[in-house]
C-alpha cells in the first residue's frame, strides 16, 4: 500500500508524529560526536538546553539538587553540534565518529 505524499501546501501545521522520539533510535546518522570534558565542564546546562534531540543526559547528586555530570545519549544525538556551539567553556568537541 502506498500513500500519496502531500505537497508542502497541503501539509498540516504543527503535526504531531504518530510515537514519542523514545521509539526511534537515531544515533546512526552520526557523522560526528560530541565528547564532553567533565574536567572543563560548568554545568551550565546550556548545551542540555539547546539539544535539539533531548540527547544531553544529567547525573544528579544524590540530594538531587546539584548535577553530578552531563553525558551524551548516543542512541539518540545525531551529531549536529549545536552543544558546541552554545558551550561557553568549549568543553564539548566533536570527534569522527568511531574515534574516541
């Protein structure tokens, strides 16, 4: 069975995916991955806030206030790098996938 593709025009606006992102495994499109260097990090959870595929994890402490660390979920990050870009200590480095 195959369904005809609509035209941009007649996409409907704001359209809601049949599953949550949690369902779709993307992390082999990665070309490149982020690294974090936990010694420079601040965390200022900027990189956490603009990940656009929610992949930027926190660590908590064990009173739950303070983070711990944050890490990358690679099953999910698709390498874009925008955690770069927005990390003011540039402790996030994009490496060729398989490096490191």
């Amino acid at each position: 069975m195959s369904e005809e593709l609509l035209s941009w025009d007649k996409l409907p606006i704001g359209g809601i995916p049949p599953f949550p992102s949690t369902e779709y495994k993307t992390g082999t499109w990665r070309t490149f991955k982020p690294i974090i260097d936990e010694e420079k990090c601040t965390k200022c959870f900027r990189c956490w806030l603009y990940c656009p595929d929610n992949s930027i994890k926190i660590e908590w402490e064990a009173d739950g206030k303070k983070p711990r660390r944050f890490f990358v979920n690679y099953e999910f990050c698709k390498g874009c790098g925008i955690c770069t870009k927005v990390c003011p200590v540039n402790a996030i480095e994009m490496v060729l996938e398989g490096e490191k």
